[in-house]
C-alpha cells in the first residue's frame, strides 16, 4: 500500500489546490518500508490519474475544495482532509491508529461532518 501526504517543506501542505509536493510512504506490515519525494501539480485535470499511477491508497492533506475532493472519490482513493502538522508525524499517527490531538486536524473541522476518513469520536485516523 502507498500513502499520500502533500507536503509543503516538512509539514502538511496547508491547501492541497496548491500542492505541488508529495511524500509517498510505501508500506508493508503496517512499517514504512520506502519514502519518496515526487513533485505534483494539483491544478491539472488529471492530477487524481497522476494518483492512480503511483498506486496511491491513501491521500493525507490539509484543506481541499470540493472538486478536487470529488475527482479523488472517484478514483478510488481514500482521502483523509482538513489535517496539519509535520509530515513524518502524521504518517506515524496514522499507522499507529493510536487517539489523535485535535491540533492536528484543521480549524473547523469537526463543522464538516468528518467525512472523507476522519473520525468525530475519538480523533483517530480511520485506516483503510
């Protein structure tokens, strides 16, 4: 499985239409076993295709609107939003499934509903 994070230097990129850096954790065994940098245009048509060639599962970012959130759906890959922070330690907390401080996830959040992978109780990332 690969996981997607959009990065902005070390951190979740805080608006993904704006992205244009993603880390690709490759995993085995719940470990990641390869990381990656890959440079991403967020802003072309066919950015969600772009996702599916580097067999992408999950797709970690911050703020999105919703016609890229609809494109990701479509596509078949898990989009978990609206989350901030350093990059490396949401990959970690994501694969711990352990409870998540609300200083994680976006201001505003929980007014979304949680959709797309976040869970309201709890604060945890919902795995796959």
């Amino acid at each position: 499985m690969k996981i997607a994070l959009t990065v902005w230097g070390n951190r979740i990129s805080p608006v993904f239409d704006s992205a244009q850096t993603l880390l690709i954790a490759q995993i085995k065994n719940n470990q990641v076993i390869k990381k990656s940098y890959e440079s991403f245009d967020s802003n072309t048509a066919g950015f969600s295709d772009t996702l599916k060639k580097l067999d992408i599962s999950v797709l970690i970012c911050g703020a999105i609107s919703e016609k890229p959130t609809n494109m990701i759906a479509v596509s078949g890959i898990k989009l978990i939003p609206f989350v901030t922070g350093n990059a490396e330690q949401v990959l970690d907390l994501y694969l711990s499934n352990k409870p998540v401080s609300s200083a994680y996830f976006m201001p505003g959040y929980r007014k979304l509903g949680c959709r797309n992978g976040l869970k309201n109780a709890g604060l945890n990332f919902e795995k796959i």
